[in-house]
C-alpha cells in the first residue's frame, strides 16, 4: 500500500481499506491510512473526518493538532473576535451617549437666562434657576420586557392588561412594553439568545390611552417599530444571560462556603483552583455588580441564604431580570437529556448517554472540573470532564459518539464534545446537579456552532498527576 511518493491512492486500496476498518473500527492506524489515501485524491472532507478518528496516531505522525482541534481554536479565534467587536461597540456606543448628554446639558444652559455653556459656574447658575424657568420635557425610559408562553394564553392576557394600564397612567414618561412569547414544552420555557416581542404598547396621544402594536401581523405597518423592538429584546438576553452567568458564579462561591472575590479573574486559575473555565469579559461587570450587592446586605440581614434570596430579587443595570435562581444541571435518565435551567427557564437541552440503572438518581455538585482528562482530547473521557461530588461519577465527553442517546455507560453522564465543552465554559465549581428521570422534554435548546457559549481558557486545567477511573 502507497503513503509515499507522487501517484494517488487507487479506489482498490481505498476498498480494502474500508472493508477493514468494517472490521475493524478502532483501528486508529487504519483510520490514518484511509485519510492519507482521502488527502491524496482531494477529498479533504473525508479525509479530516478520518484523521479525526485516528486520534494520537495522528498526531504522532503529523506533529501536530487534530483538524478538530485545529477547527476549534479557529472558531474559538473567531468567537473571541466578535465578543471583541461587541465590546468595542458598545463602548462607542456609550461614548456616543455620553457625548450626545453633554451636548444636550450645554444646550439647556444656554436657553437658561444669564447661563454659559460648560461654564465653571454651573452649579451657581442652576441654582439661581426658577423651578418655572425649566422648561419640562418628558421622561424616556427603556421598554420593559414581559416573558409568557406562547401556550399560556392567560398569561399574555395578563401581561397586556399590565402593560396598557402602566402605559395609560403613565402621562410624562414615554414607559414603553415589550411582550415576549417564549416556545413552550409543558411546564418549561425555552430561553433564546434572540428573542422577538409580540407586542408593543405605549402611551397613545390621548391623555389615558395606550397605543398596542401587534408585531406579529402580517398586514400590521410598523416594520422600524418591529426593528426596534427586536433590536432591544436582543440586547435585554445577552445582558440579562452574563448577569444569570455572572450571578451563579457568586452564588456557587457563597454556597461552598467561601466569601466571593472582588474580581472575576480570581476564580479563574490553573487547575486544581479552576472554579470556572476562564474569563467572560461580558459577565465580568455582572459579577462585579453582585457582589457589591453581595456585601452590602450583610450590614442589614446576617443570614447567608436570606442574602442569597436577596441577591436574585435585587434589581441590575440591565433591568427587570427574568431568572431568579442559580443555574442548575438536570440529568432525566428517560428522555436522555441534561438540561442547564434556572426556575422555569431551560437555557440549554444536550442528548446524553448514561448508563440505565447503573447512573444513580439523586442531587450532587460539581466538585472539579478537568481539562483533556487522562492527558487526550481524544481519549475514553473526551476533551472535558467534571467530577459529580467526589465519586467516580461524571459528566464527560466520550469517544463513542454512537452511545449518546442511549443506556452504554457505566454510570457516567456522556456528552459529544461540542456539548460538553460548552458546558464546561457555562458551570463553575459547585454547580448543583439532579439526576432523575421523567421531567425532561425531548427538545434540543442549543445555539447554532457560531452562537455557542465560549470563553478563553485559562491555561493548565489538565491534572497530568491523575489516572481518572470514572465509570466511563
């Protein structure tokens, strides 16, 4: 058989090759050769599919990544850029903002009788100004947002008869309503990181009305309403997903018994001191927030878990929140799924493999968290792992991406590796898990691959000095 040399594979080696690996299928050679013959005939597809399947052989004879890892830190580049992006948009944004204020204060001024714009003696002229010398101008504020369930009719009811009436009273404020209807599985909401308000009602002309816009309508003529209205839905989920990050992060900290850090960075070491996977400079700001709240309810309520409860009802920048407690991770040994949910919201729903009877039901954490377990990416355990409670119990990845879905595990929780790793990214150290069966929907709630949750890796999460023995 030719590795070697200028001419091409012909289709009997790739036959016989093929017809071995039938055979054969954990040959990791074989599947070598059959990519190199793929390579040399242009069908790279193929070919990187192969590679991937050989694993360390590989990367033995290559010197090199796995095309897998090699799409990965390209995507992971690519991710990394667009959050950068975001964030210096929104910088500009809110310089803008800021310019546009000072713009309108010096304007005020200088329609104010004996005021100078940006003038050292503000503070004097402002207060020798007459309450009636102020010319009253209405209040903007940003809409509110009102989650229900498309199947919940009672409930949207309820949120429009809300709305109209703050609208209706509201006479100088221009309070603006925004109504979400969120897919629907029996009791569980599905959160989307792209949201599309049903509904948008405002103050009308009349003194007492309220101006209902049914965004949903065919016929209806408001597109740069409806534009509007998703533009800020939107901006509301991402704000309102690093706030639900960032405040489980605090949350999982306080709950192991320790005081939450200052800053983000802190959680985010080397292993065995990896309480999460890296820095979300987005959430950074959220955490921040939470613990300020965080330490100042200790003058005022000693109780740990009455501060905790106070944490999630307490108000943020980023306005009404629509989660109210820690994530979670719930396993449902019938439906195979592991759900990532806070209260009644499902942020996301992966297909797993367990173990039928042999994966125990009952409540554990996440006690470690471990980068490529046993030194592989491509090994038994895949390219994460995270330890439930100390026991050798865990939700891994797996080389056998046939066993999702189905009872072939020992005991352990597998994920592919795209699920896993995103996982490992979302829960910190002490995340509460539930194995149990029966409550779970059959539903997918997964971003598209360039959505995915994603943060920088803070380097050394592996534990070189550990043979892992999980119940696979």
């Amino acid at each position: 058989m030719k590795i070697q040399g200028e001419s091409p594979f012909s289709e009997k080696d790739q036959a016989y090759m093929k017809k071995y690996l039938e055979s054969h299928p954990d040959s990791r050679m074989a599947w070598y050769l059959l990519g190199k013959q793929y390579e040399r005939v242009g069908e790279f597809n193929k070919a990187n599919y192969c590679f991937n399947q050989a694993g360390d052989i590989y990367k033995a004879f290559e010197n090199g990544p796995l095309p897998a890892e090699t799409a990965a830190e390209e995507r992971s580049l690519r991710q990394q850029a667009f959050r950068h992006r975001q964030m210096v948009r929104q910088r500009r944004q809110l310089a803008l903002r800021s310019v546009l204020l000072l713009l309108l204060l010096s304007s005020l001024l200088l329609a104010i009788p004996g005021g100078e714009a940006a003038s050292p003696a503000f503070q004097k002229v402002a207060e020798e100004v007459k309450p009636s010398e102020v010319v009253e101008r209405p209040v903007i504020t940003m809409p509110i947002i009102e989650l229900v369930g498309k199947n919940s009719p009672d409930a949207v009811g309820n949120a429009l008869k809300k709305a109209v009436k703050l609208a209706s009273q509201n006479e100088q404020a221009q309070t603006n309503t925004l109504v979400v209807e969120q897919e629907q599985k029996a009791r569980w909401l599905l959160w989307s990181r792209f949201p599309e308000p049903s509904m948008s009602i405002r103050p009308a002309a009349t003194k007492g009305q309220a101006q209902v816009d049914n965004l949903k309508l065919p016929e209806c003529e408001c597109k740069p309403e409806r534009d509007k209205a998703n533009r800020y839905a939107q901006a509301w989920a991402a704000q309102a997903e690093s706030t639900l990050i960032a405040r489980s992060i605090v949350t999982a900290v306080i709950r192991s018994g320790a005081e939450p850090p200052a800053r983000l960075e802190t959680l985010a070491k080397s292993y065995p001191r990896n309480r999460i996977a890296g820095v979300d400079t987005l959430a950074a700001p959220y955490y921040e927030e939470a613990v300020k709240q965080w330490n100042s309810s200790a003058k005022t309520t000693p109780s740990r878990d009455e501060r905790l409860k106070l944490l999630w009802a307490s108000k943020t920048k980023a306005g009404k929140q629509p989660f109210k407690e820690a994530l979670r991770i719930v396993v449902d040994k019938q439906s195979h799924r592991l759900a990532l949910i806070s209260g009644d919201q499902i942020i996301r729903s992966y297909k797993v493999g367990l173990g039928g009877k042999r994966t125990p039901e009952g409540k554990f954490t996440i006690s470690e968290k471990v980068v490529n377990p046993n030194g592989s990416a491509t090994g038994a355990f895949g390219s994460r792992g995270m330890t439930l409670s100390n026991t050798l119990y865990a939700i891994h990845g797996t080389d056998e991406p046939d066993s999702i879905g189905a009872n072939r595990s020992l005991g352990c929780v597998r994920m592919t590796r795209q699920d896993v790793e995103e996982l490992y990214d979302l829960v910190p150290v002490g995340t509460e898990v539930q194995i149990t069966k029966g409550v779970l929907p059959d539903v997918d709630v997964v971003p598209s691959p360039e959505e995915r949750y994603h943060v920088p890796l803070t380097p050394k999460q592996d534990n070189p000095n550990k043979i892992y023995k999980w119940l696979g």
